[in-house]
C-alpha cells in the first residue's frame, strides 16, 4: 500500500540522531504517513535536540518546540487557534514526545489535552528512560533494567518497579483512538497513524523505539530488538477504537511466542540480570500476555 | 469616533473588557485568586455571543501559558489571565514565549506569593518575573487596567516590539473593587488595534518554519542580544502608541507621571494602585508647605530610567516605595532606580520603603513617614539605613 506521501521525505537527512536510533526509523513512517498538510510539536528531548539545531532544521513540516512537559499543551492552542480562524480543519496536528516527556513530566499536560478533546494525535516515542540526558530511569523503564540512576549492583536488581502501561492509561480517557506500535511493522505503524489522524477527537499513540545507546546493543540489532519485543511478548501490539478501552484488539499475535531471554540477552542494559531474574520477568510477561488473551 | 460609555465595574471586569474590545482569538486560562472574575467574564461573553473567540479551559497555568504559546505561533491573538502561584507556575513558559518573541497579553491580579499562603495584593508575583523577557505594565485604577490591557496588545504587536506583554492590577484593592470606568467603542478599538498578522511567519504548513529551536553557544547570545534589543527599542515605540491613545481616546498615558515634582525637593516613586494614597498624602504635605512630589511608574518593563533622571535628577531625595522585596537586597523598583543613577554626576539620596505586603494597607500617614524619613536623611546628607519596612505591628512581631 503505498500512500501519496510515500515518496516525500519530511524529516530531513542530516539529523543528529545516534546511529541505529529507533525514533528516526519511526518519525521518517509516521511524517510520511501524516504528509505535508500537518503541524507538529515536540518536548524537548532526542527528538528535537537532534533534529533543530538553529540554524538547521531537520522539519519540512511546521514544528514547535517548546518545553519538556507540554508538547499537548502547545498542540491544544495550535488547535484551538486553527479551529477559531476558520482554517478547514484538514490540517493534522501531532504532539511528539519521548517516555519521559508522555509517562513522567508531560502525563498532565497530556491528560488535559484529551479531557478537553483537542483533536490532536500524541505521539510517544518510547526508549525506556530519559536518554537525552544520559540513560536515567523514568516510569517507562522496564522492571531489571540498569540505568544510570538505577544502576545494577551487590544491592540492586536495576531498575525495580514495572513499566507504566501508559497506552492503556492514555484509552482509560475515552478517546477515539488509542494503540501501541512498533518500528519492526512499518505497515501496521503507519495503519495505525493514519486511524489516529483520522479519529474525531485526540488519539495516542505509542511507539516503541530501541535506543542502541542507552540499552546497549548494536546499532545494528535496532529492528531485531523491535521485533523480538513482541515476538516475546514484552511489549503487545493492540488497538482500541472509539474508546473502547475494555475492548482492545491485538494487532500482532505471535503464533509461538519467543522466550523473552532473546529479547534480553541482546542488550547489555539487561547483561546482569541472573536465570532467576529472567524467570520472574518471563513469569511477568507470561501473566500479562494472558491478559491480552494470548 | 464612538462614545465612550460610562460603566461602574470591578477590576478584573476592566481588564476583562479591555480584552474582549482587543478581540483575542484563543484565551486559555485558569482559574486562580484574585484574577477568577477574568475567566469568568470572558467565559461569559462567549456564552453570550458577544465574544467569537476560543476558550481553553486548561488544567493549570503552566498549561495557560503553554496553549497561548502553541495559538500565538499560529498566528493567533492570544491571552490569559493568572496571578501568585500560577505566575510562578507557568515562570518556564514566560522566558519560552519571550524568546519565541511572541506577543502574548496576560492580565495579573497581582497577590502575594506563598509560604505563609496569601491570596492578597503585593508585586511580588510579576516582579519575579522581571527579568523573563516580557513587557510590564501596572495599573492605578480600574480606567488603566482596561486602557492598558488594548495598550498592551498594540505595543506588543508592533513589528518593531513582538515581545509578550503583562498588565498588573491590584489584588482585590482593584481586582474586586467597583470604579467608574470609560470603554472605548468596538470600532474606535478596531481602528487602533488591526487585527495580528505576525510579520515574520507562523506555524502554517504552506511555509513550514520551525519554532523553538535549540541554540548552541555558536549562536545563543546573539539570539538573546537581538530579543534584548527589541526591548530597549521599546521606550520610544510605547510613547508613541500612548500618544496616539491619548490622541484617539483623551486619556493620557506615560511611562512614568509626575506629580507636583518640578520644584520637589524629595520624590515618592510608586507604582500600582497606591499611587493613588500617595498622592493624596502630597497633597496634604504641600498644604502644609512640604515640597513633595509624586512619580507613578506604569511601565515598569522597560524601566523608565531616562525619564526618571529627568523627573528626579534634581531632587535631593528619593523614596522608593516597593510592594516586594528581594531578601538579600530590597525592593526591585529601590535596585533599578539605584542603577538609573548609577553613573550621573547628580544622584537623590535613596530610601527604599517596602510597603504593602501581602495586602497590608497602606495608608496616607505612611507615605507621610516616608516622606520624613527621607527627609531626614536628605539633611543629614547621608543614608544609614536604605531599607525600611514601613506599617509594621509591633505586637505581631514580638
């Protein structure tokens, strides 16, 4: 299925992102899938400490950077202002931010953006700790996980709380669209992003986005690792429509889901983590994945 | 031009009204003491048809402040209301729209900040704010707020200005205080204020810009050199729009207004709605045959340091009356008009008083103290004390 926008590029080359990065993976999907006919804002973090260094810019959409907490907050009165000025309302309005700036510092900013019904798409690109400033912790870090201020050692596991399943809290408003999505299936991200834009009303999106640098793996194993996370069920691909949040729909379902070992032995973020750990976390998974139904 | 028609309103309703004639497309706001009756009444004149505009109910100031960035950079008229907390709340996005030189209008219910909590009148909260980037205007009286809020969107929309704007009235001794008020007619506004096109782009996909970008050392002073400029072209740009006010409307503004100061030998320099005390105490004094005057700061971002060399570069004393208070210091109105002086061959003696904190009155006989102490320094010929609180209870301090 090619789109009209399939050929134009909307996030230049020539961006600073690490190499491997998965949030330029997934923006260069998600922009051509939203076209030119779109304005964005972005939190600060990765995104656009690497993509609008003055006088360079990366956007060939309209693009406003603000702050860390309140990329919905911009994208409400980016809204409000089309909307009042009799613009047709045709243009897409994304609010782009990473873990940190959707789960932690931007949750209520976001909150009030879908309470109020903007008829934006938020868009999280999700690393699993604040990375921009050096691979911290943030409510997205998956339980074991090592960071730097959850560093593993004699007394510390990692990280020790679970991830915050902030797709489901994001449904929980009664919005018109809410899903998870990854880099490794391109076609369904981009699916995906369309229903969003398309829905009557604010939408999520969250997308999950491996970052070679903070969890350690090759660049390489970028989409490997995006993959991996749901062939093993870590992270579950699904859908829900017209906030039916109690009906959500799986999107990709494994045939055989893989051991999640696959999934941590690839990066060293997860290199301390003893058989035992790897078996609560499986154990983990495994409860979850029944909750999702499969 | 239309008549102006006679209404007896509270502060907040002024500036309210000042608002809604300035036609703003998207107001987000949030409701916080003493500045509630500004949402309200803007949320009121929607219901009503009288105001097309948008309204976001937002769920804090920082949000407010957040949507008036994301409207004005799509090239919208945008403004909010706040005070205290929720200016301290929103501090980050101030400096942001700022620096975006984006012309944004806010109407301060000025309060007190926390802790002890207090939801009364001081400075303190846009003070704070100073050095963000952002005009700052300070009513006497209701008249002012309305007049200034319209003022503030001409002078911040000027091409040669584009920096955010705010409007400080009083709390509650203006905010929630009944006074006769003159509003201008729609089409006299209409015709002062045209509609906002910003000048050097928007957020529109036929052009796409990008806004908020990151500044490296390379590139940063520079930036906020530039953003700093405007600023201090701005002195003669805001006499001009108020002449031009006076001119349309009769009524006169000035950065800062003397009173009786020609022939002063010691000045009261205020601002906010006890200049109004204050010049009725010089009234009083000169009866019995003081010679006193009265400087009214209304602008007091950007300082009007030119002016006041010129007001009070006679004079032998100088007391600078602050309604805030900079611990380590003074008050802020006592530090700039110092470094107005700093250099001039002649200077006032200075007494800084700090008045009027936290909604404590301030009353005739106080400025009548300042007035004495100040002259009392003036003919020792030396200040021993710079920094005096002024109307404390003794028995609340024990």
């Amino acid at each position: 299925m090619m789109s009209e926008n399939e050929e134009k590029e909307l996030l230049a080359s020539g961006h600073r992102m690490c190499a491997g990065c998965g949030e330029g993976t997934a923006m260069r999907a998600i922009l051509k899938e939203a076209g030119p006919n779109s304005i964005a804002t972005v939190a600060t973090g990765c995104l656009e400490v690497t993509t609008t260094a003055y006088p360079q810019t990366a956007w060939e959409i309209p693009l406003i950077h603000a702050a860390f907490e309140n990329a919905a907050s911009v994208a409400s009165g980016i809204e409000a202002a089309l909307k009042q000025m009799d613009k047709k309302g045709e243009t897409n309005i994304l609010s782009f931010a990473g873990d940190g700036g959707t789960f932690d510092i931007g949750f209520q900013a976001l909150s009030g953006m879908f309470e109020r019904k903007h008829n934006v798409t938020h868009i999280c690109l999700d690393n699993e700790a604040y990375m921009n400033t050096g691979i911290q912790r943030c409510s997205s870090t998956p339980y074991g996980a090592s960071t730097t201020t959850s560093p593993s050692g004699k007394e510390s596991i990692g990280e020790d709380r679970p991830k915050k399943p902030i797709a489901r809290i994001a449904g929980a408003h009664d919005i018109p669209y809410a899903a998870t999505a990854t880099i490794a299936y391109i076609d369904d991200l981009k699916k995906k992003v369309n229903k969003a834009l398309k829905a009557d009303g604010p939408a999520f999106l969250h997308v999950f986005a491996p970052c070679p640098t903070g969890w350690r793996h090759g660049s390489d194993d970028t989409i490997e690792l995006a993959r991996l996370a749901v062939e093993t069920g870590v992270f579950v691909l699904w859908e829900a429509e017209d906030g039916e949040i109690c009906d959500i729909k799986i999107t990709k379902k494994p045939k055989e889901r893989k051991p999640v070992k696959e999934y941590l032995k690839k990066q060293r973020r997860f290199a301390h983590l003893t058989e035992e750990h790897i078996e609560k976390i499986q154990k983990e998974v495994d409860e979850k994945c029944e909750q999702y139904g499969f | 031009m239309g008549e102006q028609k006679g209404l007896t309103i509270q502060g907040n309703m002024a500036t309210a009204l000042g608002a809604k004639l300035s036609r703003p497309d998207v107001i987000p706001a949030y409701p916080i003491t003493p500045s509630t009756l500004f949402p309200e009444k803007i949320s009121e004149y929607i219901a009503d048809g009288e105001l097309d505009a948008s309204m976001i109910r937002v769920e804090s100031e920082h949000s407010a402040m957040s949507a008036c960035i994301g409207a004005s950079a799509s090239g919208a008229r945008a403004c909010t209301a706040s005070a205290s907390q929720g200016i301290a709340l929103m501090h980050e996005m101030l400096f942001i729209a700022a620096g975006m030189r984006l012309p944004i209008v806010m109407a301060v219910g000025n309060r007190a900040l926390s802790a002890p909590i207090n939801i009364w009148a001081d400075h303190q909260d846009s003070i704070s704010s100073r050095d963000s980037g952002w005009l700052q205007f300070y009513a006497e009286k209701n008249q002012e707020g309305l007049d200034l809020m319209i003022l503030a969107f001409r002078i911040a929309e000027d091409e040669r200005v584009l920096l955010p704007a705010m409007v400080g009235i009083d709390g509650f001794v203006l905010t929630h205080t009944v006074e006769g008020v003159k509003a201008p007619a729609q089409e006299d506004v209409d015709d002062f204020l045209p509609p906002y096109e910003p000048p050097h782009g928007k957020l529109d996909p036929e052009e796409p810009m990008t806004f908020g970008s990151l500044g490296t050392p390379e590139y940063y002073q520079e930036l906020k050199y530039d953003q700093t400029q405007a600023m201090e072209n701005t002195p003669e740009i805001i006499d001009e729009i108020f002449d031009e006010f006076e001119e349309r409307f009769g009524r006169e503004y000035n950065r800062i207004t003397p009173y009786k100061c020609e022939d002063a030998d010691i000045i009261l320099l205020t601002m906010g709605s006890m200049s109004g005390t204050a010049r009725a105490a010089v009234d009083e004094m000169r009866e019995e045959g003081e010679k006193v005057g009265l400087a009214k700061l209304t602008v007091f971002r950007p300082f009007p340091g030119d002016l006041l060399k010129e007001i009070a570069g006679d004079a032998d004393g100088l007391a600078v009356v602050d309604r805030n208070i900079s611990p380590g210091f003074g008050g802020a109105v006592f530090a700039e008009s110092a470094g107005t002086f700093i250099n001039e061959n002649r200077s006032p003696l200075m007494k800084n008083f700090i008045v009027g904190l936290g909604g404590r009155e301030i009353f005739k006989r106080n400025f009548k103290e300042m007035y004495e102490k100040t002259k009392e320094a003036v003919e020792a010929g030396e200040v021993k004390k710079p920094v005096e609180w002024i109307n404390m209870d003794e028995d609340v301090m024990r």
